[in-house]
C-alpha cells in the first residue's frame, strides 16, 4: 500500500478500492492510499466537472469516507467505480484531542464516520470509550456493529423507535454520563443535535469536542464562506487557530471545537 505524502493543500489522486453501501443512501468509500491525519479532521473530495465537498474522515490506513447521497457530488461519488480515481486534498482543519482515560460519543448521521475513527485511536491509546447514537429510525443507524466489533458499547436512540430506545441522543448522553463520567463527549452530528448536547455538557460540567457543519469552499482560511460564531472556551477565550479572519472559520479553526 503506498502513502501519500503532504503537501495538503493540493489534490492528489486517490485510488476507490471498495464501495460499499451502509444503507439506502450512505456508501462507504475505500482507498488503496493511506493519509497521515488525525480524526475529526476532514478532506476535501473533488470530482472533475462535478464539484468538490468537504467529508470527514472515518479511517487512515487506507482512507476511508462515508459519503450520504443527498445532492450532485455526493451521488457522484457513489458512481464511482472501483479502480478508479478520486481528487483528495487534506488532511485539513483541527481534529479531536484524546484526553484522560474515558471518551463519551455522541453522533448523528454520517457523524458516526470521524467518531468510529476516533474510537480506534482512543482504544489504541488504551483508553475506554462508549458511543450514543441518534437516528430517525433503524434504517438510518449506521456502523452500530462496527462499533460492537471494537469492544465499545453502542447505546442507540431512535425517534420511532424502531431500533434502541425512542427518544433524542441527549437521553442516552445523560444516561452514559450518570453512569460512568467521561473525561470528554465527542460529537458529531446535525446542529440541533450539537447545540442541545453543549447546554447538556454545560448543565453536568462535562468537557465537549463539538463538530460544526458549515458552507465550505476552499477549506484553508481564505473564502470566508464557513465563518460561525465562535464557540466560546470555558474562560471565555477562543479556541482559534488562525489569526487573520474576524470569525470562527469551521475549516481552519474547527470543524472540531473544544469546551474543557
Ligand atoms: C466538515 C464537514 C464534514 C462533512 N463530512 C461528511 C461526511 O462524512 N459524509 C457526508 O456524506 N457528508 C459530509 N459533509 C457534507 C458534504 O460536504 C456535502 O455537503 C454533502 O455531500 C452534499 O453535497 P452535494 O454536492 O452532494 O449536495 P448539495 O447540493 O450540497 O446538497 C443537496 C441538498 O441536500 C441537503 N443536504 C446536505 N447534506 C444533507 C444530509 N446529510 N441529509 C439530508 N440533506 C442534506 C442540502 O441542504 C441541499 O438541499 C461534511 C461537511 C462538512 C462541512
Ligand atoms: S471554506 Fe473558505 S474560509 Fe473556510
């Protein structure tokens, strides 16, 4: 298996492997190339005469994207086909930092994808880790067993129902945080479920690593398109990485911010 080096910011050709549908509209894309990066990063996908999107990353070695077909590029890179080629460029923005012994998962949709990536790390840094996920109903879970094959309990919420206990993510949060403290809840997943997981952390003093979604177009600092309000640190500084732009930008600064 070949690596593919740095520079990040350029593309670079990736080479689909496997395509493997997770679901009625979620595949699970496989390279023969691995990437030197950290989870919670992302990289952008581009498909010539199509588009580029940013996709978080659910593995390095090889890489490894989950990819929703909701629109033009996503539905692209579902017709890829094995052997041939996709433009990559990253790894790019801030990832989540392992910190002490315990990880807290929180995810929603493809949100499993950097979080199952996460879960490997935490395990290989002999930490111990749990997942809670929120979906609208069975056919939306997603990686479940992928996470139960890694030894890490897997507390499912859906809104019917149909799979888990019914309810929103935030019941089996407060369940998994009573039972066992985390040292940090990782999350990935819609806005509202992220905003709703903030005022729960806040509430029960739990460190939070939160990824925020936002409009991306050239992914290094330069568009303005991804700004957000900034996420405010406990101290009430910011968690910035970049110094020229006003705002919080979600591709430089995030996708991933830290509340501690
Ligand atoms: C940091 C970051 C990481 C991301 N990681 C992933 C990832 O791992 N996997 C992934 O599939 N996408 C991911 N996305 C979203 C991805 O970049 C694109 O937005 C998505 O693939 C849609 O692009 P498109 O060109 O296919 O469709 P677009 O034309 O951009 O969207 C088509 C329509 O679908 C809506 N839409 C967008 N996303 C969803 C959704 N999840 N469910 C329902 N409707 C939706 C849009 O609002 C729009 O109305 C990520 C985005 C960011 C910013
Ligand atoms: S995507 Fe251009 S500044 Fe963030």
């Amino acid at each position: 298996m070949s690596t593919m080096m740095q520079p990040t910011y350029l593309h670079r050709p990736f080479t689909l492997v496997s395509s493997k549908m997770d679901n009625y509209r979620t595949r699970s894309l496989t390279f023969a190339e691995k990437l030197d990066c950290q989870p919670g990063q992302y990289v952008m996908a581009w498909l010539p005469g199509v588009g580029e999107k940013p996709f978080s990353i659910a593995g390095d070695d090889p890489l490894q994207l989950m990819v929703v077909d909701v629109g033009p590029v996503s539905h692209s890179l579902h017709s890829v086909a094995e052997g041939q080629r996709v433009w990559i460029r990253g790894p790019l923005g801030q990832g989540y930092r392992l910190v002490g012994q315990r990880v807290l998962l929180a995810a929603g949709g493809y949100g499993v994808a950097p979080l199952y990536y996460l879960a490997r790390k935490a395990l290989a840094a002999g930490m111990s880790a749990e997942v809670c996920m929120g979906a609208r109903s069975a056919e939306d879970v997603l990686w479940a067993e992928r996470f139960q094959a890694l030894g890490v309990p897997v507390r499912v919420m859906t809104e019917d129902g149909s799979m888990g206990e019914r309810g929103l993510v935030t019941k089996a949060t407060e369940a998994a945080i009573a039972a066992a403290r985390p040292d940090s809840l990782c999350a990935c997943g819609p806005l509202g479920m992220l905003e709703a997981l903030d005022r729960q952390c806040e509430q029960l003093g739990v460190a939070r690593q939160l990824s925020w979604e936002a409009h991306m177009r050239c992914g290094m600092g330069l568009c303005g398109s991804c700004e957000l309000p900034a996420p405010q640190g406990e101290d009430g500084s910011l968690h910035r990485h970049s110094c020229q732009q006003p705002g919080w930008l979600a591709c430089l600064d995030g996708p991933v911010s830290w509340k501690e």
